[in-house]
C-alpha cells in the first residue's frame, strides 16, 4: 500500500492513526461484550475504518454527513462520546433515539449526522434535500453520503443521483464496495466492471480509490469538497474495501472464501498505516502500546458507565405524543370578505400566500414550473417566485419526497405534488418510513406536505382514480387532510404548510373545476382535526368527508324530510371523535360514507370506534356504504357502478327501517 503524505505534517499523521486505532478498538471491545452475551447485535467495520474516519476528518464540522450502519468512525471522527454511542446501542434512555431504535438509525443536529433507517437507499435522497437548502441560501457546504455496493441496485440510488445531476447539487455519493451484500457476493449484484461505471450514465464525475488507504480517502474527499462547494456539483467515489467481518456477527462468513481473507488481511487500513508512520519516525513501538493502553482505558470507563444508564420507562401516553413535533396550532380567522373561487384556485391562492410568508418554502412535483402543473396549479408561480423555489423533478417520487425531508432537516419546509395520488406508491416507503417515524426516533420535524390530487368521477380508470388515504391513516407520526370544499381545500393547506410534522393533503379532482363557492380574502387557517357539522337531524347521522360530502348533500337536498346530521370529517388523522359522538348521541342511526373501497377502508375505523365507545347509543348497526372491492373501472358506466353513490340511498333505507 502506497501512502502520500504530501505537506501533512507529523501531527496531523499521528492525529488521523489515533482516529483510525479509536473505532477498531470500540469494534473489538464491542465483540467480546457480544460473546459475553452482554449485548446482543453488532454489525462490525472492521477493515473498513479508512473511509469512515478519513471522509469524515476531510468536511467541515458544520457540513452533513448520512453515514451507515458499519461507519462507526463517522460518529467517533465527530467526537460523539461513547458514552452516548453505547446508550444508543443498549437502548437505553440516554441514547439519541431513546431506546426506540438501534444501531446508528439516527439522526443528531449537534454533530451533523443523519443515520439511515433499515431500507438502504432513502438517506441520498435526503442528502439532495440538505445541499438544496445549502445552495438556496448561498451556503458553500458540500454534503456526504454513504451507501453500499449492494444499495446501488435500488432504485433510491438512481433516483437520488439522478436529481443530484440535473440540479446540480453538491452531494458526495460515497459507495462503500466490500464485495458483498450480507452473502450475494459483487458478481451477482451488477455486471458493470466498476461501479464508478454508473457515474457516467448519470453525466457526473466518477473516481475510484483504494478506500483502505486513509491518507488517499482523506486527500480525495477533501479535494472534493473543496471544489464543490466553490462549483455545486455531484461526484460519485467508489471506495474498494473488505468486510472482514459477517454482515452481523450472527450471520458467519462461511460463503466467503479463505483466499478472499488472506487477500484483504494484508490491506488492512490500520496495520499498514501503524507500518507506515514508523517508517515515518510518528511512531514507534513504545508509543503504540502507550496509546492504546490509554484508549483501551477510555473506552472500558465509558462502556460500563454506558451501561449503568437508566432504562426508558414505559409511557404510552408519551410513546403516542412523541410520535409529533410539538405543535399547537394557532388558528388564523378568516376575513368577512370573500370571493367566489373553484376548488382548484383556492389551492391555488393557498399555495401562493404560502410562498409569500414563508420564503423557506419550497415547492417540487413533475411539470409544476412552467407548465403549472398538470391540473394547472402553480401555473404562473416561476415567474413569481423563481425556479429555485418552484422545481420540477424528474420522474421520481421516492427521491422527491426524501429531498423534501432533506431540505427539512436543514431549515426549509417543502410541498411535494404527486401528479396524482396514485403515483405515491413509488414514494410509499420515504412516507410510512421516513417521513412518519423521524420524530419518534430521534426528535426531528419532518417540514414536509405531501399533496394528492385524489379520488374518481372522471373516468380515469385504475391508475388515476384510486382513493388510498387508508393506505395512511393506519400509520402513525403522519396527520391526514381531506378538505370537501373551496374555503377548507385553502384554510387546510395553509394549516397543513404552517404545521412542522408531515401531512398528507388529499385534493379531489373531480372537485377542481365543477365546485365554485366563496373563499375568504387573504391568509387564514382551518382548524386541523376539526370536524364541521353542515346539517343537523334527529333520524341519522352521515360520517363523511370529500366528495362524500357532496353526495350527502345532494341525497339531503332530494330528501329533505330525511332528518339527518351530516358530519364533514375535513382531517382523518386525527379525527374528530368528540363530534362523531354527539352526533351518535343525537341520532342513534349512523351511515358511514366514503369513496375508497369498503374493505378496511377509513370507514371501518370510525365504525370500530363507535362501536367500542358509542355502543350505548346506538339503535341500529353502524352501516358503511363504500365503493365496491374492486380496482376503478374506466368505463363511466361501469365507474358509477362502482363509486358508493351509486348504493347510497339503499343504504340509507336499510338504515332507517332497521
């Protein structure tokens, strides 16, 4: 192994060997307290600690760096304390994600670091998301991110380096090539030679290192960074290295052949660096035993003070709060004066009041600059407020949603389109997974609204019809709006951009251009998790929300001896309850509608609710009219078949001479 010390000098050498020793020996005290059964999981980088220590040294302190699972040295270059490290690792309540993860699935705004969750790719769409906000504000940062040879399959990484590309955006896409994903050894992975290879695909900068040579990892990375942070710009490093240990230490390394070991022993980044500053005159045998004596000292002394931690204690009251940012909304009235506005301009005019107040604001979808979008939205909106802040995307929900987190996490809020909210499946994983449970585990607000022109009535068919907020609701950490009408479709949405945790806001398009109704003037906010009761009946009571709301409204109109309460849920997470009840209790009949399917749809939630807790009121079941359990046809013939209207009125009749 050739080492380049170039002007460095001795102290600095010997700085780097005592960064390098540090993780190696945590590594080995972390394997004997595993045999000693004294902890129970250890996913080991032994062998790989030149990248981790020697990237980490070559950016600025104040610089973001989205490190992996096996990149110990990261956490340790930026002198996090073991202390808090083993507390993290035990789960104890002292650690970062207070017993609720392990690992280094988190985050720390102190040190600048944000771990990874267990689904490799997400974190490059994050680091996208940190360097947009960075060369937004002018910022000459550069941002580091890991991944795996194994991850560079998943579309996250094409993804992520893709919009780095056509943005432009200063992120070092850092893979670590160990030669194996858990057991799937390189040759079955990829066929390209290299994966520095990709980078030209990408029209970006590709280098390829030795990652087990320090002083070669820091000089390259260093040099990097110093370029684009003058000239924003991606480059993808592939770091050549060895994992000496398994994937974890449950899983062995029996697939992995004797040669391949005997091979990569004698690359070892710290022995052939300890070799090399003797050679150097920076060390000598003496001083080698007496550094390691004094880190072996420091590191036991953490360790078991680690241990003495205490315990979390168990609150579910608190596991449920911590679930959000803290945040009580303050709502905003409305002005008396009003104008009469559809569905759609009212978005519009939310979005735009948005972009005023808020001038960290920024908006990502495919097709929303220019072109406004493909409902028309945002249409005029660059030429307001620039291409900086109104971006279109390439064709890449998951990425989009993972940058808009990024951008969250370095001080920007961000609104995310989904050119329909069928096309969120693509993006699922970043919200159930990132957006939903950052808080939770590591006390970060996720800034970021998700909207989702939704829902059926055009004829759409399958792919650009369905109503998936079920597919949401169940998942904790996320808050759900479905406003029904032009005055809530503005008040939700600027609510929604005010509140710091993420929120799915569901626009129907069926409701965009054939409901008009007056919008108030100028900048308010609806109640988020307020329900509205727009009728009021002794015989039954209608739970709905979006275009329900509509078809309800149009029973009661042909009706209108019906008698009936109707209640516009307007948010699904959290819901009203107190409202739902008092509306049982005056009624003692209830219809629950909704467009989505019947089967586990939202609806079956309320009913359960009511069920558990409004029994005693009750005279009749809880009946539910949804749509059949079918995928959207896009026949009209057969799609109003299959929308719930078309059984509304039955359903209601069963209702009432239960």
């Amino acid at each position: 192994m050739q080492f380049n010390r170039g002007d460095k000098d001795d102290k600095f050498l010997l700085n780097l060997y005592k960064r390098l020793l540090y993780p190696r020996m945590v590594e080995d005290k972390m394997l004997k307290l595993l045999r000693q059964g004294r902890i129970g999981k250890w996913f080991s980088g032994i062998g790989q600690e030149a990248i981790a220590v020697g990237s980490t040294l070559a950016m600025q302190s104040e610089e973001y760096i989205l490190p992996m699972h096996r990149n110990l040295g990261v956490f340790t270059s930026r002198d996090i304390p073991l202390k808090k490290l083993m507390a993290q690792w035990q789960g104890k309540i002292t650690g970062f994600t207070k017993g609720r993860d392990r690992s280094f699935h988190f985050g720390t705004q102190d040190y600048k670091i944000i771990g990874m969750i267990s689904h490799l790719g997400p974190q490059m769409a994050l680091a996208d998301g940190i360097a947009l906000a960075d060369m937004l504000r002018h910022q000459p940062h550069a941002t580091l991110v890991y991944t795996g040879e194994g991850a560079t399959s998943e579309g996250d990484f094409h993804e992520a380096v893709n919009v780095a590309a056509v943005w432009n955006l200063p992120v070092i896409f850092l893979i670590e090539n160990n030669g194996y994903g858990l057991s799937t050894p390189k040759s079955e992975q990829f066929r390209c030679k290299n994966l520095v290879d990709k980078a030209i695909g990408y029209g970006i900068e590709g280098i390829q290192i030795d990652g087990n040579n320090i002083l070669e990892v820091y000089d390259t990375i260093n040099q990097l960074a110093m370029e684009i942070r003058k000239d924003p710009r991606p480059v993808l490093v592939e770091c050549l290295t060895f994992r000496m240990r398994g994937h974890e230490e449950a899983s062995g390394t029996k697939y992995v052949p004797q040669e391949l070991f005997d091979e990569w022993e004698k690359k070892d980044p710290l022995s052939n660096y300890e070799t090399y500053l003797i050679e150097q005159g920076v060390l000598t045998s003496d001083t080698i035993i007496d550094i390691k004596i004094q880190v072996k000292r420091d590191i036991e002394l953490e360790v078991e003070e680690a241990f003495n931690e205490d315990e979390p204690i168990a609150n579910a009251n608190q596991e449920e709060a911590d679930m959000y940012f803290p945040y009580t909304q303050q709502v905003i009235q409305p002005n008396q004066s009003s104008t009469e506005k559809r569905y759609l301009d009212a978005i519009t005019d939310g979005l735009d009041l948005a972009m005023q107040k808020y001038p960290n604001l920024v908006l990502m979808g495919q097709d929303i600059a220019d072109y406004g979008g493909a409902f028309k939205i945002t249409d005029g909106f660059t030429a307001k407020y620039g291409k900086g802040r109104v971006r279109n995307t390439p064709i890449c929900e998951s990425a989009i949603v993972g940058a808009g987190l990024g951008l969250s996490i370095n001080g920007y809020k961000a609104v995310v389109e989904m050119q329909f909210a069928d096309f969120v499946t693509v993006g699922f994983n970043q919200i159930v997974n990132n957006l939903a449970k950052t808080h939770y585990r590591w006390g970060e607000k996720a800034d970021v609204v998700v909207r989702m022109p939704t829902g059926a009535g055009t004829g759409a068919g399958p792919f650009h019809s369905q109503s998936n907020e079920a597919w949401f609701t169940k998942t904790p950490g996320l808050k759900i709006v479905y406003p029904a009408f032009p005055e809530d479709a503005k008040g939700l949405l600027l609510a929604a951009i005010e509140d710091p945790n993420p929120v799915l806001y569901f626009e129907h398009k069926y409701l965009y251009r054939s409901l008009t109704a007056p919008v108030p003037d100028g900048y308010y906010t609806t109640e988020i998790g307020k329900a509205v009761t727009l009728a009021k009946g002794n015989k039954f009571a209608i739970i709905t929300y979006g275009l329900g709301v509509h078809w309800a409204l149009d029973y009661l109109k042909h009706h209108p001896e019906s008698d009936a309460t109707l209640i516009d849920l307007r948010t699904l997470q959290p819901w009203d309850k107190e409202t739902v009840k008092q509306a049982v209790k005056a009624t003692g009949r209830v219809l629950i509608l909704h467009e989505d399917t019947l089967t586990n749809g939202f609806g079956a939630e309320i009913s359960a609710w009511i069920g558990e807790h409004c029994f005693a009121y009750l005279d009749a079941p809880v009946m539910r009219c949804a749509s059949l359990d079918t995928a959207i046809p896009m026949s009209k013939i057969l799609e109003e078949d299959f929308l719930a209207k078309a059984r509304l009125a039955e359903t209601i009749e069963k209702l009432l001479k239960y």
